[in-house]
C-alpha cells in the first residue's frame, strides 16, 4: 500500500503470552516472527508491548555473548533489529545503579526504550505512575515482612521514573505511557503538554484471560484520544490491540489473546491542543464553586427575608 502523506506506519505487535512468566526465548522468537510478518509494509516504527521483552537489555548488553544465555539473547535483538531498516520501542526493565550507605544499589524500572534503524538505543521512558502492591511497595523498610510477603506472590516491584519523555522520530512524536497509566485523564494531559502527537500504550493484559476485563481498560484508553484530540494505539501482550483516532473510533483492531500483528498509517498532530488539554479537569471544580455561591445566594436571601419579617 502507498503510505498517505504526513503519516507514520507503524506495526502493533501482539505475542500472546505473559512474557515474564513465559520462556523468554520463546517469546523472543514470537515477538520477532510477529514483526518480521509485519516488514512486508515497510513500517517505519514497530511497537512491542509492556515487558516485551524481559532479560534486562542495559544489563545484559553490556556483557559479551558468550558470557551468558541472557546476554547471548539481547545481542541476537539488537542484531535482528538493526537489519529490519525500522524503529522498534519495547517495554523492558531498566534500572539505575544509586551510591548508597551500603555501597552501591540497584534501582530498578518498568520501561519502554526506542532503538534507531542504525541499532541505537536513543531515548527510554519509566513508568512515573505504578500500581500499588503489584508494581510499587513504598514501605519496604518500614514494613519488611508485607514485602517479603509480596515478593512471595511472585510480583516485580519497582521505583517511579520521574521525567515525561516524548519520542521522536520522523514523522511523528510520541509518548507511551505504560500499561494502567492511560487510565488516568491527567497522566496522559501532561505526555500531550511535553509535545506527544500521538499517544502509544504498551499494556500487558494478557494476566485476565477475559474479554470483559480488557474491554474495560481499552475503553478508559479510549477517552483520552478523544480528551486530547490526538489518535492513540495499543500494543499489548494480549488484551486489546487497536489503533483509536482522534475522535474515539476504534479504527483497527486484533483479536483478543491471539498472536496478531496490526499495520497502520498514523498521523500526528502537532500544535493543535483541546480545551481539556489547555484547561485540564476544570469542570468538576467550577461546578463545585457555582454550588457555593448558590448555597450562598439562598442563605444570604434567607437572612434578608428574616430580617424584613
């Protein structure tokens, strides 16, 4: 197909498996046959969903092949990837190694990093807003034995990122707020602030196994596209893999808990902002202060009316 003008092709790559309780091997090879069905389209970005990929590629790439399994697997994707003439943005753990009393310690992140066509790793987002119990324990030396307990239950806990980061390539400019995070109007708000053109949700739903639940969390995605007048696609583990314009019309879709690629043409827009984008949630509040001075009116028309009596 001719690629309309002004858009960005980008393929929504969905594997079908829970990748941090699945081999990783095999959903490396999954996630690579996947994409290499997609390159007949010549897309220009290709997009793995949260924790695509799990053995830590910072970690791991820095080691020679032959020093680990792990570090044998990374090499062969930044490999692959460099010869598929495409972007690619994953979802990965990254982490940051911080001096502390005891020396130094790693902190770790759930991430999506962009790799150039030329192989680079340019630029990577961690998840600002996790959820509580299952991605984030605050309390880990206050309540040591709770996140013992959590651990137990085979959960991966992590800190907070703290910057907005929007991709940009050409053609287009994004942001990927990661998994629950696109449920929150005023997280997605700020990613279109910082310049997002078009907003990409890397979700891993594969955990429900039921329609119902990942309707629901592709539903609340929907909304912010219409909220901020920008299109909006998901690429998830399994769950709902879509491409959402900016007016809410869900445009393309994959089959839920199937192994599926979506090719599609994306414009950004740039420049062009919503009332909610510029305003935020000023409704609810307005509201509130025309209810006082209602409530203000009366009492006040109440006083009077006693007075003249």
């Amino acid at each position: 197909d001719v690629q309309p003008p002004g858009t960005v092709r980008i393929a929504l790559v969905q594997q079908n498996s829970d990748p941090r309780k699945s081999d990783y091997e095999d959903t490396w090879r999954t996630l690579r046959g996947l994409s290499e069905s997609a390159l007949a389209d010549r897309p220009d970005l290709i997009v793995w969903s949260e924790t695509a990929f799990v053995p830590n590629i910072r970690r791991w790439g820095a080691l020679a092949p032959g020093d680990h399994p792990y570090a044998a697997l990374v090499h062969e994707l930044l490999e692959w990837q460099k010869g598929t003439g495409a972007w690619l943005l994953t979802g990965d753990d990254d982490y940051d190694l911080v001096e502390g009393p005891g020396g130094g310690e790693r902190v770790d992140y759930n991430a999506s990093i962009l790799f150039s066509p030329s192989g680079g790793r340019v630029e990577t987002y961690r998840k600002i807003r996790l959820v509580p119990f299952t991605e984030r324990f605050p309390w880990k030396e206050e309540l040591p034995g709770l996140y013992r307990l959590l651990e137990s239950f085979d959960v991966h806990l992590w800190e907070p990122g703290s910057r907005r980061v929007v991709f940009r390539i050409p053609g287009a400019d994004f942001s990927t707020p990661i998994c629950f995070e696109d449920a929150f109007p005023g997280e997605v708000r700020a990613f279109v602030r910082e310049g997002a053109g078009i907003i990409v949700n890397l979700s891993n739903d594969y955990w429900s196994l039921t329609e119902v639940e990942a309707m629901q969390h592709a539903a609340n995605a929907v909304f912010r596209a219409v909220e901020n007048g920008r299109p909006l696609v998901r690429a998830t583990a399994s769950g709902l893999t879509c491409v959402v314009d900016p007016v809410g019309r869900i445009t393309a879709r994959a089959p839920l808990y199937e192994e599926a690629v979506i090719v599609a043409d994306v414009a950004a827009v740039d420049g062009r902002t919503t009332l909610y984008t510029r305003w935020g949630d000023w409704f609810p509040p307005a509201l509130a202060v025309l209810l006082l001075l209602v409530l203000a009116a009366g009492l006040t028309g109440r006083a009077a009316a006693a007075r003249t009596r």
